[in-house]
C-alpha cells in the first residue's frame, strides 16, 4: 500500500499546502513575466541574448513550479478527502 494512502493530513494542513502550490505559481509567474521584460540589463545582454543572471533565475522559476504544483496537489488531494470524509459522516 502506499504510503500517501494511508497518511491523513489535517484540515489546516490541507489547506495551507494548496494555498502554498497557488501562492507559489502567482509568486513565480509574476517574477517571470518581469524577468522576460528585464531592460535593465540584467537578464538581456546589449544584444538580447538572455545572460547567465536569466538562465539561472528561469530555472530557479521551473523549480519552483513543479514544486508548488506537486505540494498543491498533495494539499488537494488532501482537502478532497476531508470533504469526502464530512460527506460520508
């Protein structure tokens, strides 16, 4: 059996792991749409080639998506069984 089958996360808990998977896509994806508008010189070279600065910091972005979407999930998943929970009692 696996283990995140048989794991019972609180309500708070639940929630608080969603509410971190959409804070951290609004965080991040604001952060990108301004690094892809960067005319600072920071992310675009003279040339408009993106930089190191760019690279490291969209794949800090990617990161930072995948995590929140796998630690949304788990809160979904387990704000849902809560709801079931309630709905069988």
């Amino acid at each position: 059996m696996p283990i995140l089958e048989t794991m019972k996360l609180s309500r708070p808990v639940s929630w608080f792991l969603l509410a971190f998977g959409v804070w951290s896509w609004v965080i991040w994806f604001t952060f990108v749409k301004n690094l892809w508008k960067d005319a600072s010189g920071l992310a675009f070279d003279d040339s408009g080639d993106p930089t190191a600065y760019f690279w490291v910091h969209l794949l800090l972005a990617i990161t930072s998506f995948l995590l929140g979407t796998a630690i949304g999930v788990i809160g979904l998943r387990g704000v849902r069984a809560l709801r079931r929970n309630d709905a069988s009692e």
